[in-house]
C-alpha cells in the first residue's frame, strides 16, 4: 500500500507540472496578443471547483459551484475568502491578467485554457453566436493563432530539456560502460528468442561501439535490420535483430536486458547465519551449496530455493577460491548480508558538467528521448502494440516505489516529451487538430467554418474519450491475470 501511494503522489506531482506548463504556454502567447482567456485550470472541474480565484472581484472560492439560469451563470461557494479589493474593468480597456478566473479542478485527467472566442471542449459554435470582438482569438492572424496552439507542445518540450540539463548539472552522468561490465548482460526471453544469450558483453551496434551515455542506442538495438554484435566468451557473435522482436517487446511491456552483477558481501548484519557461517566482507559467493552463483541472477533463486536449511558456500577470499560453512539461511530466503553495488564493483565512467555545458546534454537528451518514442509509435498500430497500450496504471508504475528526485525527474522529462509529441498528432480536439486546420487555413486563405470546427472537435473528443477508456481497461485487465 505504501508504495501505491508513493507512485500516485508522483505521478499527480508530475501532471501537475506537465500540465499547468502546457496550458501556461498557450496562456501567455495568447495573453502576449491580446487575446482574452476566461479561464485558465489545473484539472478539469466539471459541476464543481475545489478552487476559483477571480482576480477582478478579489475573491477565492473553495468548492465552488456554478449554475446557469435563464442564461445567466451564477456562482455559489462553500466558502468564500477576501484576497485582495476588487478591481472592476474600464469600459472597452483591452483585457489583462484579472480578466481570468483561475482555478482548481477535481478531475485529474489534464487541464485547460478557456480561450476567449475559440471553439473547444468548454464552447460550441453557438457560444460564438455574437459579432467578434478585437480581443478574441478568431479575430486574430492565422499565424498567431497558430503560436497560440502550437506553444503548449512546444513549452512542453522545453521543459523536457530543461529538466534533463538541471538533472545533468546536478547528478551529472555516472555509468558503468558496457566495456566495463565483465559479467555481461542478462536477457529477456524475447531477446533469447532473437539470438541473445545471458552473459553477452554489448560490443557494436551496426559498427557503431556501444555507448552507455548514449541513452537511444537501447532503442535502437532492437529495431528491426539492425545488426548488434556482442562477446560470447571469446568469440565475437553478430545477431540481426528479426522484425519480430519489438513487436514481442512491446507485448511484454517490461525490461529487455539488465547489467549481471557478480556477488560481493560490502558488510555482515550482526546475528544472522553470514557471521555464523564464516563469510566475511569482501567475498564473492560464487556457489551456494552445488549451485554456482556467479551473479544475482542465479543466488537470490539459489537462497530462496533453499529458505529455512543451512549449505555450505564458496566464495573468492584475497585471490583464493575456498568453501565455507555451512551457513544458515532463514525462512525469508536472507543470510544477512549487504551486498556491493554495481558501481562499487565495476569501473564508474562520471562526466560532470557546467551549467553552460549541462544545456546541450539536456537537449541530447531530449531530442533523443523524442526520436526513440517516435520510432516506437508505429507498434500501436499492431496488434501486440495494441495490446500494450496503458493508462494511468501504466503510467503510475514507471515511478520508484519510494521517493528518489532523481527518477523521478527522469520520469517527469520523458513523460513531457510524451506530452509535448502526443498532443501535436493531427485528431481534432489535439492542439494538433488545431494546428492541422489553421495550417490548412494559411494554405487555401479559407477560414473553416465555426459549426466544422466544433463537429470536428465533438469527433475528435469522442475518439480520445473511447482511447481512455481502453487503455486504462488494458490496465485492469493487466492487474486482474497476474
């Protein structure tokens, strides 16, 4: 339960950044033409607000409701808080900031910006029955309306790249190099299926060297035609990735390859069977009882298939292989030990940088962070593909189980490139739709009609709406058959 709600609380902290600078990008650049917006919100708030701030009366809403009668809107609260004197608005002054109701939905599926005389999912056609105002955005050049629809997209991957430059000019780049890792790699049965096998050290791909700075290339070795050639104990061995494997890969939805780490004691926990055994710190299990262990992969099954009995271990001792024992091990499958991690085993490759040099790594990054989500677009329109598709579920798990800033930056940089790429696909009702018709419109000179619009934009909704509902029930259905 814990960890449900550590991964929740990131995933809602996430959104909330996602979300309020995509809709803050529209905001300011219609702001920055004079265009009116009525309301700019975090989350969606149908029949209620959690809260409602208007910048013209001086007031704050909390649990605010909103009826219409006879035409009129009027607005009742359970409470309503004093912050600040009203601010009434001068006949035909051109609208500012105070001209916005900025507010707090209960519905976290996304946000919106509440464009004055654009047809969206808060107007129809018949909302823009009066003559058009100077201060509207249909009133305005195509080109502007253009900037206003694109800068939510384009603030989100700003952001991105923001995000990867801090987290390299805070963290830095600390890797282990594929070169380093004398263990090799274990494989996901997908990848067995492709010609991988545990133990394989990552040499070249398509006669490029591996690069563990390089975060693409992982992508990359697993499309189709691409040649990756690997050491298998002595020999070097080139394995052409089938067209198959990232079909299956995307079916699976999990993890294709993991560094093997050997088994290294850092320190003994005091009264449990390591001490009792004879292991001392700095060992290397390489075997528990009969069952060679050359690295986690095969001693944590080696402990848990043996919970509650004692064997004896070999280990590697200042150069020297010898058996000590016999050690017990409890009923949780734990002799009490704290194990090394990789980086304390294999040789670390650092680079820290300058925040002038942290700027163009961010931008590596996130460029190729979008070019990998790109490539793997094409898989939703396969059936495996299909069936991958997630929700929030989906989206809940990429987080740690407990807080780490570190991921959850990550997660946060590439959930915006998502973000930023998803909402310019062409379906009306995407800032996309938007950009497709006004491009379409600066092409011909011919202003599509306000009715087109809101049909398209009833179209496209009820597509997204119907998009939802499967890929949370993938995520249901996910839960159900584990």
């Amino acid at each position: 339960m814990e960890s449900f709600i550590f991964k929740a609380l990131q995933l809602i902290l996430a959104l909330v950044i996602l979300v309020t600078i995509h809709e803050f990008g529209h905001y300011i650049f219609a702001r920055m033409f004079g265009i009116k917006v009525n309301r700019f919100y975090l989350f969606f708030n149908p029949w209620f607000s959690i809260l409602k701030y208007n910048p013209r009366q001086g007031t704050l809403q909390v649990i605010a409701y909103s009826r219409k009668r006879d035409g009129v809107e009027t607005d009742t609260a359970w409470k309503t808080i004093r912050v600040g004197r009203p601010h009434p608005a001068a006949p035909d002054a051109a609208p500012t900031w105070r001209d916005t109701i900025y507010g707090l939905g209960w519905l976290p599926l996304g946000g919106y910006c509440d464009i004055a005389g654009m047809v969206d999912e808060t107007k129809s056609s018949k909302d823009l029955a009066s003559e058009p105002q100077p201060w509207e955005f249909r009133s305005k050049a195509a080109w502007k309306r253009l900037l206003v629809m694109v800068a939510g997209v384009l603030l989100n991957f700003v952001l991105a790249i923001v995000i990867y430059a801090g987290i390299a000019f805070h963290w830095g780049d600390r890797v282990v190099p594929y070169q380093a890792m004398t263990e090799g790699l274990d494989f996901s049965e997908e990848m067995h299926e492709a010609g991988f096998r545990d133990g394989d050290r990552l040499l070249s791909l398509d006669g490029r060297p591996f690069n563990a700075l390089d975060a693409s290339q992982r992508w990359d070795m697993v499309q189709p035609g691409a040649r990756v050639a690997v050491l298998r104990g002595t020999d070097t061995v080139e394995i052409d990735i089938p067209d198959r494997l990232i079909h299956s890969l995307a079916k699976s939805n999990s993890g294709f390859m993991a560094m093997r780490v050997p088994v290294y004691i850092e320190r003994l926990m005091p009264g449990e069977g390591a001490i009792a055994g004879g292991l001392k710190d700095g060992d290397r299990i390489v075997a528990v009882g009969t069952v060679e262990t050359p690295t986690m992969s095969e001693f944590m099954p080696a402990l848990a298939a043996r919970k509650g009995v004692s064997a004896h271990f070999t280990v590697v001792r200042d150069g020297r292989t010898m058996q000590v024992g016999p050690v017990h091990i409890n009923d949780d499958g734990k002799i009490g030990i704290q194990l090394k991690t990789p980086n304390q085993i294999f040789d670390v490759e650092e680079v820290h940088y300058s925040l002038l040099g942290a700027i163009p790594r961010g931008w590596q990054l996130g460029t190729a962070q979008l070019g990998s989500y790109v490539s793997s677009l094409k898989l939703v329109f396969s059936k495996e593909g299909a069936q991958s598709v997630g929700g929030f579920g989906t989206l809940g798990s990429l987080f740690p189980e407990k807080w780490d800033w570190y991921s959850f930056w990550q997660i946060t940089a590439f959930l915006s490139v998502i973000l930023a790429f998803m909402n310019i696909i062409p379906i009306p009702a995407l800032d996309g739709g938007y950009t497709l018709f006004l491009l379409v419109e600066i092409i011909t000179r011919r202003k599509p009609s306000e009715r087109f619009l809101e049909i398209a934009n009833m179209i496209g909704m009820g597509f997204l709406f119907m998009l939802l509902l499967y890929a949370n029930a993938n995520d249901i259905f996910r839960f159900l058959i584990k």
